[in-house]
C-alpha cells in the first residue's frame, strides 16, 4: 500500500469508529453569582474532579458541561435558562438546582422535553412528584429530620424542643417532619417559628428561644449567609450558653466554619456525607480537589450530589450510548447503586428519590481546626414524608 492508500483506509477506519460518537451536552442551573455563589462553585470543582479522574469522554462520546448562573432563587429565571439550554443548545441532561423554587419551575418544561433532570440539592420531598423525568441526588429534609428528631427525643432525652425554619418549602418539610417524628416519640413542640428566605438578622428569633427555654433547637436555613448568620447568633445571644443546643442538618458543614467561627463548636447535625466517612471514593474526592483547587478547598453536600450526578450520566451514556430516549435514561438511573464518597447510596426505583446513610455529626476541634465528627450512623435511610404520604 502507498502512503496515500495507507492514509485514506486510516481515515476510513477513524471515521467509522467514531461515526456515532457525539458530543453529550449537560446543562447545570446553579447560582455562580451573589449570596449563594458558592453552591455554583462547588458543583463545578466536583464536575471539574469527577472528569479529571474519569475522563471528558465515554466510549468516544465527549461530555460537555455547560453551566449557566441562576443567581439565587429565581424560578422564573431559571425555567428561562433551562429553556434555552434545551432549545438552543441541545442539551441531553439537565442538572445543578440548589433551591427548590428552581428545580420545581422546570417540572413541565423537562416533562414535555423528556429530559432527564438529575437534582444535584433541591431538598423538597414533593418536587420528585412533580415529574417522571427527575432523579435526586443529593437528599430530602425529611430523610435527615427524621434522624435528627428520633436521636434528640430517645437518644439525648431531650423532651421540649422549638423549631426556627427558612419559610419555604423545604423549611416547611423539615419543621413538618421534625414536630411529626418529635411528637410521636412523646416530645412537646414548644414553638414553629418560621423566618423569611433571606434573613439574616436572628437576634430577635434567639431572644425568644431564649425566654422560651427549650431543651434544644432545630434550625433551617438555606446554607449560605442566612445559615451562617443562624449559627453565629445561637452563640451572640446566648442560646448556647444557656445550654440550649443547636440542632441542624446543612448549616455546619466544613466550608462554611471558618465565616462561622468558634460559634459553631458543639452544633449538632444530621447529614448524609461528612468528611469522616473512610473510604476510596472520599479519599479520592477530597484529594482530588485539594490536587486541583488548592489546601483550602474541601468538599460539601454539592460536590458529593455533583461527583454522584456525573457517575449516574457516564453510567447512563456508556450503557445506552449519547443520543438515547430520555425516559430510556431515567429508566437506566431507577434502583442503580453506586459507591459514592458519602457510602452506599441507590436511586429508589419507585420514587427515582436517593436511599443513604444519613449520619448525625458534632462540630469539635481537633488539631486545631473546626470539623464534624460522625458519632451515629442511621443507614439506608428512604424519603420518609413518601413513605407517609402515598400516591
Ligand atoms: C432547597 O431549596 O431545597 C435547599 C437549599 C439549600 C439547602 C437545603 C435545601 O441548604
């Protein structure tokens, strides 16, 4: 064979082998500006990780990530950028969502457009309800209150508990969920209070935990500054010295303790990922992001959903190629296991909402620095407001 011959059946042999081989285009809504940039940035260190340890392609199929900035909670926002990355730039997956108010404005825009939406945070139990065409990775209120109220009545013994909430749906669920399991363990619910989204003025809420001396507190707020504010004015006003302890789910976790400060010491939490968890897929997920982003950089309840998220569409495309049906997709993800950095988790076949190990945590120091320590593990833990509310 000549070298022109030798060229051109080299050529043909190339494009036959990647004559099916596409560009796989995932959208990610999230907020990269504002208050709450940091969930936007945390997804995408994870994405960023998660295709460096895995590669940008598979089988041949590029995957491409594109990421459009929300801003903060802003449906009507958000269901316009879901839009164009559907119309326009063709996505095959649709991903991100820290609040619920967006993931929720693209249920019948992602229903029409069969497009798989993977819920890397929004933590509402009802959103998964609201079409077939989502999966949740990251976790429900519910599933966590459930494991903080049960721990607070029979293992701490505490019997008079106030609940301060975010007055929105996921607050909703977690003051729901927490006076339900508290109550039926034989607790007494002293006061609800709820505060808008974006307070971040608790003085006056502390005052009246204070006068109403509950044995502990459950509190909620997106995390961000409203979480942060929560936090430092448990300890400014004197809720935690009056041996008033915190009871919460996303407001310690580690990137948020240096803005907290010393407060945050003795907060309880009930989570689904720590730090602490030992095994490969955490080890790798920490070491890859400190390798890439720097000794700072530490990861959180969105860069484990967005690192899992990812693995669920490599999975997805590598089983049925890039150009699949999008409930073909979804049908792939129902009851799939995967080994994620937070432990076993699987994608419940029935509600396509997350099964895991929710594990109840105490911030303490240890070698000079401010972390969770996981004391209990409550494991393979499925939605319970699905359970209790039926379709
Ligand atoms: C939600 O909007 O569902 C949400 C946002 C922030 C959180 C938890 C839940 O930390």
């Amino acid at each position: 064979m000549n070298r022109l011959l030798c060229w051109a059946a080299a050529a043909a042999i190339s494009v036959a082998g990647t004559a099916h081989a596409e560009t796989v285009k995932v959208g990610l809504i999230a907020p990269f500006s504002g208050g709450f940039a940091i969930w936007g940035e945390q997804f995408q260190h994870a994405v960023e990780a998660f295709q460096k340890v895995n590669g940008t392609s598979v089988n041949g199929n590029e995957i491409e990530v594109i990421y459009r900035d929300v801003g903060g909670p802003d449906p009507a926002k958000s269901k316009q950028l879901a839009e164009e990355l559907i119309l326009r730039d063709g996505i095959k997956f649709l991903t991100g969502f820290a609040f619920t108010p967006n993931a929720l404005a693209v249920a019948e825009l992602i229903t029409e457009a069969n497009m798989p939406t993977v819920i890397m945070n929004a933590a509402t139990s009802v959103i998964t309800r609201k079409s077939p065409m989502y999966v949740r990775v990251s976790f429900t209120l519910s599933q966590q209150v459930e494991v903080l109220a049960n721990w607070a009545y029979k293992e701490a013994g505490y019997r008079n508990a106030y609940t301060l909430i975010s007055d929105y749906a996921p607050g909703h669920d977690g003051e729901g969920q927490f006076v339900k399991t508290f109550s039926e363990a034989g607790g007494t619910i002293m006061e609800s209070v709820r505060a808008p989204l974006s307070t971040t003025d608790f003085a006056p809420y502390m005052e009246n935990v204070l006068q109403a001396k509950p044995d502990a507190l459950f509190g909620f707020m997106p995390a961000g500054p409203p979480s942060i504010a929560m936090m430092q004015t448990w300890a400014s006003r004197g809720v935690k010295d009056a041996g008033i302890p915190l009871l919460a789910t996303g407001e310690t976790q580690e990137i948020f303790l240096d803005a907290i400060g010393e407060a945050a010491l003795g907060a309880i939490s009930a989570q689904h990922f720590s730090l602490d968890i030992d095994n490969e897929q955490n080890k790798l997920l920490q070491a890859t992001l400190k390798e890439m982003f720097g000794e700072k950089s530490v990861p959180d309840i969105a860069s484990v959903a967005a690192w899992d998220g990812m693995r669920l569409m490599y999975d997805a495309v590598a089983e049925l190629g890039p150009s699949a049906d999008g409930a073909a997709y979804i049908e792939f993800m129902k009851g799939r296991k995967i080994d994620s950095p937070r432990g076993p988790i699987m994608i419940d076949p029935q509600t396509r909402d997350i099964v895991q190990n929710i594990y109840i945590r105490k911030v303490v120091m240890k070698d000079g620095k401010m972390t969770n320590e996981t004391f209990a593990t409550v494991e393979q833990v499925k939605d319970p407001w699905k359970v209790a509310n039926p379709e």
